[in-house]
C-alpha cells in the first residue's frame, strides 16, 4: 500500500474540497494500485 501525492491546481482544488467536483480525468502518469491512498494537494 502506497501514498500518492498529486498536486492540483486552486480553482479545482478548491470545488473539489466544496464537492461541486467530483472527479477528474488524467492521463495515467504513474502507477497506481488497489488499495493505494491518493492525496490531492492545492
């Protein structure tokens, strides 16, 4: 089990954290498995 740290930009970050976004597609940059914790940061 690893944790990923992603960077996003404010305006995003910021509906995010309101939940008026509630995903978001990436190009697939990195591996990422089952069970992994992802941690956006502003």
């Amino acid at each position: 089990m690893a944790t990923i740290h992603k960077k996003v930009w404010r305006e995003y970050f910021e509906k995010i954290i309101s939940g008026q976004k509630k995903f978001e597609l990436r190009l697939v940059d990195l591996e990422i498995n089952e069970n992994d914790t992802l941690v956006l940061e502003e």
